[in-house]
C-alpha cells in the first residue's frame, strides 16, 4: 500500500505557543505492518499477462489494485456476452439502490433456478465482499470465471455448477480508500467493512436487517446451492498460514455434512492448495488467547446462527467461512482463493452425491433436544502451530506489551480450547404460536424460508408461556439494536430464576390463550424446525427476543395508588400465609426490594388479579408434543 500525507494545522488558541498560522506538520500515514515472507507459489502461472485480452483489472494491475463496482460489472458482462455459459442475474438491491449481481456459470447457460435444478449437477455458490474490505473472492472469481469459460476449462462445468457473488456488500465496495484496512497488505483502494447504514452484513443471518442479507437468503431458497462459500480476509496476528477455513462440525446442528466437512472435503482442499504453493489453516489460528503471547493459546469459537457458516449449519446447507490472511501478499491471497474454489467445483462434481446424502440425513433428524447455546470447555488440547517468531517489549506509549512480528517461520506447540460445551439445550416443542401483531417477526420467519400455518379463523389452544424475569436491557446499540440479555452477563435458565442472582429465567405458565385470524403456527417437524427454535426459543442468543424485537412486553402500562395497595396488601398477607411467606423470602433476599416501600407495593400488586397478566409475559407460545 502507498503512503499518504495527511497535512494538520495549528493555530493560536487559548494563549499557548503552538506553530505559526498555516505551518504543515507531514505525517506518514502508511501502516507499519510485519516484513511478509518471501512466496513464489505455483498457482502464479494462473495469472494472465497485462496485454492479454481477458485480463482481469487486478491482474492488469500486477495486483495492486481491485476494480470499482462499475468497472467489475462492466468487466463481467464484457465476459458474459462473449460466454454462452454465463447469465448475470440481479438478487435485489443494496441499500444505496446498487444492483446486487450473481453470476451463473453452468454448461448450458442456465438463467433461471429451474433451468439449473434441470442439469442434476451439483452447485456451489460463492460470495465475496459481504465485507468489501476483504475483497480477494471478488478477484479470483473473475479469474475464475474467465478461465471456466472463455479459458476453455469448459471440463469443470461438465461436473459441477457455479453460482458467483462479486460484490454483496455493494455500498461498502465504494466507499473505497486507501486507508480502510490498517492491517492488510493491499490492495491499494479497497472498499469498507459495513454497508452505508454501518452494519456489519455477516451478524444480519438471523434478525434479517438488511436487504443485502434478505436477497442472500432468498437466493440460497431459490437457487439450492449444495454448498456455500462466504470468502474473507482476517486480520490480528502473523502466522504462516495464508488461507484459512472451516464450517460445520460433527458435534453442531448438522453433524452429518460436519462429518463430511471434515473428513471428506478438508483434505482434499488442504492437498490442492498445498501441491499450489499455499499454507492451509483452521480458523482458530486467528484467535489468540492473548495477542501479545501466542504461546497461552487459542479458542475455537462455536457457530453461531448470525455467521454465514453458523447460519449453514442452522439451517442444515453446507456452509464454509474461508478468511484469507490481511498480512499477506494481495496476489498470494487471491491466488489462494482461485485455487480454493477451482479445488471445490473439481470435488464436488466428483463427490456431489455424497454431499447431498449427508445434507438429506441432517434435514430428516428431529432431535428431541436441541442445543442452543454452547460455552467455553474446561480442557485444552495441545496443537502444533505454523507460526511467525515474534518479540515482545514494554510499550512507551500504551504501558503495555507491544508485540512485533519478524517475519521468521516458527512452529511451536500451544493449548487449544474449545467452545461446544453445552450451556442451554431446550427440548424441541411441538410448534410455536405468534399472534399477528407481531409481524415483523412473523415476515422474517417467511423471509428464512420456515413454513408456517395462518389462521383463517380465531382459535382457542393449550400451550405454554414464558414469564420473563432478571432480564436487562444492553446499554448500548450493537448492529443497529439494542439487545436483551441476563443480569450481569448471566446466561439463561429455563426454569425459574432464583431471587437476587441477576439471572436471566423463564418460568413456565400453562395457559389457554386465543390466536385472533391471522396468527401463525409454526411446527418444529420441517427441515427448518431448528432455524426455527434458535430464532424463537428465549434463550437462543439469536432469538428475536434477544435481538431486541419484543421490548413493548418489558414495560408496565397499568400501576396502583398506595392509598389502594395498603388496605388490600393488609389483608392479602392476613388472608394467605403461603403469600406472606414468599414476600417475607423475597424482602430478605433483595435488598432494593426491601429499602424500598413503592417496590414492595408493586411486588404485591402484581400477585393480585387486577395486575397486568401479559406483563413480562413472552408472546411467543409453545405447543407441546404430546
């Protein structure tokens, strides 16, 4: 990446001597980042010559640069035009108004879902740039696509179909700047990590925000892809790997296709891209324990149904997050993205069927518990690291631990530690139920793809409620909302919640509630029955409860004068020495209730029949399985 000036003015203020009016301090910009290691990997022969008709802009560039938004649409349907295989066809729009453009690469030129679903071949749909930032999967799909086609490697698209991404985050790609990514090397005027709204596309799976994300899923529902690739670039530490990925694990939600993942499409795409010249990783070399020691360690975060590959596995499509390393060349990395693609259209037109199977076994289970929320494990493995040497001094300026990376290969053992404990497992109900005030939840569960049943006519059911309690707003906003969780960072229970511990509960009410025309039943017994309960179960940390979309149940709309809680308190307590004895516990238990007369009012109050009895009472029902 270049250097930048930045030019800063001082000026006479407030009686101090400062540099005289107009005088410039120069100040270098350019990001100190580690010396890369010398790489001359076989997968350069893939790089076309600068005058060669079909060069890609990166490649004409020598890779210091990456096409604008217009300049790749141009570029493809310069290509399209000139390859019977390819139909460019739009998803929606970003936020901006920009088209969101797919390619379809297939053998016979396909242009609609159905025309694909018709050659019987396998699909892989990639995409680039859902943080625009990280823009390598954009390049090496050009490259990609070109040699597919008017490359005449027409034999790959014989076996397997390709669906192609560019650009998702469209918007970000343009705020484009040679100072958007401090610790990546190049390329020289990349794009922003969050769209124009400031929202991170890869936390949007779940809560559905953006219409980015909306046309990704309705395009993962209509055009079936087999497997889906989301293509990053990460950032935070040096080490020798320059690609990593990963995706569904045998212990997750679809242990079938995580089976699979694992000892199937993993070494093969390992063997390919090291026989290029490249270091395959696992994603958890990215995350340090503590990132001025790599020798404490590292943890392997769980899925998570707001991540692409999280999402995946939720709803049982093979999904792989790829994160290509920032402090390597651009080149290296595009260069590592093509080989990993090309690697999987090859196997997966050899093994498709496999996938497939896998996929089929993980769509028909039912398990009777469903994990919904995992936690750290207690034991560490010993793992074997691809490192880069590095040293340590005390920093002058933060009083910490500065850290700098030598460029140097070092392999050295460390704990790795897990995070697939179970902390939450619910049992799956039968279905839940929504009244139809609550739309737009009730839209995102169509928006995914959940089959639901709406009522024509009012309807009467047993089920069971949720009565909140020891829950706590966030204090700030985090990707456009602001959230719900447990006291004190609790996690939740799914019983009752004791007196004073801050945790968040759910105490179960069997109730008979009626369901006005227009409610929406939703059965578990469907292929997206988990999907289902990580987005409606209250202690999915992906709930729509947790995302903050039911709050209007958290406040109270009816209260009591004292002057009428007094005299009926008196003779409640007088009346009922069970009652007496709950408010005796819960005064002694909590202090703020007992220094506080309105509050314990109000704690009478609502065990009378004149309190509120939708209070804190989720709206989202279960119906059990008998």
């Amino acid at each position: 990446m270049t250097s930048r000036l930045c030019r800063s003015f001082a000026f006479v203020a407030l009686g101090l001597a400062v540099l005289p009016l107009g005088a410039a301090v120069a100040q270098d910009w350019s990001a100190p980042l580690p010396p890369p290691p010398p790489w001359s990997g076989k997968s350069r022969t893939l790089v076309r010559p600068a005058d060669d008709p079909w060069v890609t802009p990166a490649e004409k560039s020598a890779f210091f640069t990456t096409p604008s938004y217009d300049e790749t649409v141009a570029w493809l349907r310069r290509l399209a035009a000139a390859a019977p295989q390819l139909r460019l066809v739009s998803l929606g729009k970003s936020g901006e108004g920009r088209e969101l453009w797919m390619v379809v690469a297939s053998a016979e030129g396909a242009g609609t879902p159905e025309e694909l679903r018709r050659n019987g071949r396998p699909t892989l749909l990639a995409q680039a740039a859902i943080h625009a930032g990280e823009i390598d999967g954009k390049d090496a799909g050009l490259m990609l696509l070109r040699d597919l086609t008017v490359g005449k490697r027409l034999d790959l698209l014989a076996k397997a179909n390709l669906l192609f991404v560019p650009i998702l985050n469209a918007d970000g790609h343009e705020r484009r700047t040679a100072l958007s990514r401090i610790n990546q090397r190049g390329p020289e005027n990349a794009g922003w990590r969050t769209t124009a709204r400031n929202l991170n596309l890869n936390r949007d799976y779940t809560k559905l925000d953006t219409p980015e994300i909306r046309a990704m899923v309705a395009a993962l529902q209509t055009w079936s892809p087999d497997l889906y690739y989301d293509l990053h670039v990460t950032d935070g530490a040096d080490y020798q790997y320059d690609i990593t990925f990963g995706g569904p694990r045998r212990g997750g939600w679809s242990p079938a296709i995580g089976a699979w993942m694992e000892d199937v499409l993993r070494p093969e795409l390992d063997r390919a891209l090291r026989d290029a010249g490249h270091v395959p990783g696992p994603l958890w070399v990215a995350n340090f324990v503590d990132n001025t020691d790599p020798l404490k360690g590292f943890v392997d975060y769980p899925q998570q149904a707001r991540f692409s590959d999280g999402y995946g596995d939720a709803r049982h499509l093979p999904a792989v997050l790829v994160e290509n390393h920032s402090l390597k060349p651009y080149e290296q990395r595009v260069l590592g993205t093509y080989v990993l693609l090309e690697a999987t259209l090859r196997h997966l037109g050899a093994h498709g069927d496999a996938l497939r199977e896998a996929t089929r076994r993980d769509r028909e289970r039912r398990e009777a518990r469903v994990v919904i929320e995992r936690k750290g494990e207690e034991a560490a493995k010993e793992v074997e690291v691809l490192g880069v040497d590095w040293r340590t001094t005390p920093s002058q300026v933060s009083g910490g631990t500065r850290i700098e990376w030598t460029g140097k290969p070092r392999t050295f053992r460390a704990p790795l530690r897990g995070s697939d404990a179970v902390a939450l497992a619910v049992a799956r109900p039968k279905a839940y139920w929504i009244a139809p005030q609550w739309s737009d939840v009730i839209d995102r569960l169509g928006w995914h793809g959940i089959v639901m049943e709406r009522l024509t006519a009012p309807r009467e059911v047993e089920v069971d409620g949720c009565r909140l309690s020891g829950v706590s707003i966030a204090t700030e906003p985090f990707e456009g909302r602001v959230g719900l969780g447990g006291g004190g960072g609790e996690p939740w229970s799914t019983g009752a919640s004791a007196p004073g511990t801050g945790k968040a509960g759910c105490t179960v009410e069997r109730r008979r509630e009626r369901f006005p025309a227009g409610s929406v039943r939703i059965s578990t017994d469907q292929p997206l029955g988990t999907l289902a309960m990580l987005l409606l179960e209250p202690g999915s940390a992906d709930s729509f409860l947790r995302w903050g979309f039911f709050h209007e149940i958290l406040q109270r709309t009816e209260y009591v004068e004292g002057y009428v809680m007094e005299p009926l308190a008196e003779r409640m307590l007088a009346a009922d020495p069970k009652l007496r004895a709950q408010y005796e516990q819960a005064v002694a238990a909590d202090a703020e209730l007992a220094k506080s007369a309105q509050a314990r009012l109000a704690w009478l109050y609502r065990r009378t029949p004149w309190a509120d009895d939708r209070y804190l009472l989720y709206p989202v029902f279960t119906e059990s399985a008998p």
